[in-house]
C-alpha cells in the first residue's frame, strides 16, 4: 500500500518515502494549519475535493474563540473549494468511512491521532500536526519514515456482554503503552473475523493508545460489504507480503476476557470489571469515535430498554455522527435513551474532547466510552475518567456505581 502511494514495487522498514494522500482531514481545533498554510505561501489547495474540514470537536462553538475558529475555518475552506463537514455532521473518524470516503488502500492522514481507526478498512490512517497538515494541503504529499510492523492474533470467541472496547483495553493492560511505538499493528484471528466493522474500528482506533503509527486489518467479506454499500468508486485491497517478517508477534487468547476497565489516570491502567465494580459514578458518557456508532447506540439503547437510569448519576449520549441520530430515531433508540433518562447532545466529539457537551465537576467520577482517561481529560483536573465499553456503561447508568452488566 504504502509502496503503491510512494510509487515504489517495495519499501522497507526505516526507508523515508514520500507518499500522495488520498484523503486530508482537519479538525475545528486547529486553526495553525491555516496560519502555516499562509507562512508557507500556499497559494491554492492541491486538490480541494479530498479536502474535509470538519466542525467536530466543538460543536456547536460553546466559546467565543472556537466560534471565531470555526469562522475563519469556513472562509478558509470557501475560498479554496475544500469540503466544509459542518457542526451537526458528527466526528470526522465516522462521518468518512460511513459516507464511502474511506476505502482500502487508501491514505488517510487527518489531524487527529485517533486516524489509525481507518486501518478497519485496509486503508493507511494516521495522524499528523499542523505544519504537515498545511504541507499536505499544498503539495498533496507526506513524506514518512517506513514502520515496522506488529502482530497480534485474537484467538477464541468473545463472550456474552464483551465488546471489542474490552479486548482493546486487555491488550493495553497486557503490552502497554509503549510496545508498538512508531510501529503499524496488524491485527488478526478469529475473534477479529467475528467481529463487524464497527467493532474493528474500535481496535484500530485504541491503537495509538499503544503508540502504533497506523494499523492495519486485511479486509475481507465483511469489508467489502461495509464499503461497497456505501460507494461505487474502485479500490486495491491490500495484504502483507508472504515473506514480510513482522517486528514482533503477539497472540492473545480472548476465550474467558471478562469486562475490563481502564481507572484514572492511564488508558493501560486495567483492571478486571469486578475489580472495581460498585465505583460510584456521578455520569456516564456515551460516545465518541469509540462509542457513539450505530452499534454503540443499539447496545446501550436495547439494555435500558423500559429501564431509568440511577437518580445519582446522570447519563450523556452523543452519537458519532447525523447518520447515528438518524438510524437511532427511525429504529426507536432515541425514544429508548429519552425515556430512560439520557441528555441527547449534538453528534460530534462531545465530552471526549474536554470542550463541551459534559465536563465533569471537581472530584466527580465518570464512566466513558471514550478513548483516554487522562488527568483534566473532561473538565477538573481532580475528576476521574473510568473508560469502559458501551455494554458496561448502560449497566452503569442504571445503577450509578461501576457494574458488571451480567448482574442486571
């Protein structure tokens, strides 16, 4: 793929090569990509059709500033042709693989480093800064220094009531943070072959979590089906080469994973569910580009069906994207999440990126389906973010206190 891009028969492992981008995409949060673009006298955009703004991580704007970001955003992408993803169309990592954008084989570099997500469709997904970004759009090129790869093999069957977040969150607590530094993860096995789409992009997604580069799942039926559905345009599918020696390899047996959470205040600070279980949690986030898919929505929907949530606690849902919204509406989830008790926020980034849409108080705990658990992640640098999977976080919700959602 990436040797394609760089239009090379083969790259190796720590060869610098500069590859065309098939897809850009910039965040609302960074407007440096504009300024750069201007100091670097770029007079027009490559190619504006492959150029996404998007209006999601502070949407609607909840502060003057991100306003006047957005403004300037706007003009930017007016002026230039690009393809402006406005404030009610949802997270960038969503919008684009459900619309047929996202397709194997291709580069993907956006500015945000949560991009290793699109590896769920075979295609290069990473994240870059702003500087490159501005590069990018001028030329329509990266350059990149050749990862390695790493392999990790699910093996077994997921049980009932555990999700891929689980298995992500395993595998941070098992390898860390650190073991696929700079590296492509490719993921493998049968408890990935079982899986959809959706729950592909989860893994994908945690992987920069683990420092991986990208990552990279050979697609096969289910991708094929997932993007064909949604587009008609050609694609290459891509696989590793027979001889490829993979920098290391890693095979987990998922067979007896139990629920998993990830306590304050590292993302591979796991513990076993019933570690921990009985936490109280003053509110549950569910959402972002880790729990505000389709599929997210009709787990939690499904379980809190007729059920309130826990007069203690309260219960945030801000789904992926417009698509979700509209899915969750004709299918009667929204209806579901209203009547439980849920707070339906616009579709985007929501409590994830810290600015709005359920920042949390000083000491208050939080039950997140998102991706990080940082100090000051969602608001007071003295709350607590407890990640967990979407399944987890509606046991949650009903309880107010960390729960296992076998027990309900």
């Amino acid at each position: 793929m990436l040797a394609a891009a760089a239009d090379k028969e083969r790259v190796n492992p720590g060869e610098i090569i500069n590859v065309r981008v098939d897809v850009a995409g910039i965040n609302d949060i960074y407007l440096l990509v504009v300024n750069s673009f201007k100091d670097m006298h770029g007079a027009s955009v490559w190619d504006p059709a492959k150029v996404y703004i998007f209006m999601d991580h502070n949407a609607p704007a909840s502060i003057l500033k991100a306003a006047e970001n957005q403004k300037a955003f706007r003009e930017f992408g007016r002026k230039h042709g690009c393809n402006i993803v406005e404030i009610n169309e949802g997270i960038c990592h969503m919008v684009l693989p459900e619309s047929g954008l996202i397709r194997p084989g291709n580069i993907v570099i956006i500015t945000d480093s949560h991009s290793t997500m699109h590896g769920a469709l075979g295609a290069f997904g990473t994240g870059v800064g702003s500087t490159d970004m501005a590069a990018i759009l001028i030329a329509g090129t990266m350059w990149l220094r050749v990862p390695d790869v790493v392999r990790i093999r699910l093996e077994g069957k997921l049980a009932d009531g555990v999700m891929a977040k689980d298995a992500a969150l395993y595998i941070l607590g098992e390898l860390g943070t650190s073991f696929a530094n700079y590296k492509v993860i490719e993921f493998s096995g049968p408890v990935i072959d079982a899986m959809p789409v959706e729950e592909r992009m989860v893994l994908c997604n945690m992987a920069v979590e683990m420092g991986a580069k990208s990552t990279f799942i050979k697609p096969d039926r289910t991708t094929i089906e997932y993007v064909t559905s949604r587009t008609v345009a050609e694609f290459k599918v891509y696989e590793s080469d027979p001889d490829y020696r993979y920098a290391s390899e890693y095979e987990l047996d998922l067979s007896d994973l139990q629920p998993q959470v990830a306590v304050p205040f590292h993302v591979d600070n796991v513990r076993n569910l019933a570690e921990v279980e009985g936490t109280p949690i003053d509110q549950v986030f569910v959402g972002s580009c880790t729990g505000g898919k389709n599929i997210d929505i009709e787990v939690v929907a499904n379980f809190l069906r007729g059920k309130k949530i826990a007069p203690t606690t309260r219960l945030i849902v801000t789904m992926a994207s417009k698509k979700v919204l509209r899915e969750a509406l004709e299918k009667g989830y929204y209806q579901i999440l209203l009547d439980a008790g849920a707070a339906i926020t616009t579709p985007g980034c929501g409590g994830c990126s810290g600015l709005l849409g359920g920042i949390l108080a000083a000491h208050e705990k939080c039950a997140s389906t998102a991706n990080r658990n940082f100090v000051g992640r969602m608001g007071s640098e003295t709350s607590e973010i407890y990640l967990v999977s979407p399944l987890t976080a509606a046991a949650t919700a009903l309880t107010g206190r960390l729960t296992h959602p076998s027990l309900l």
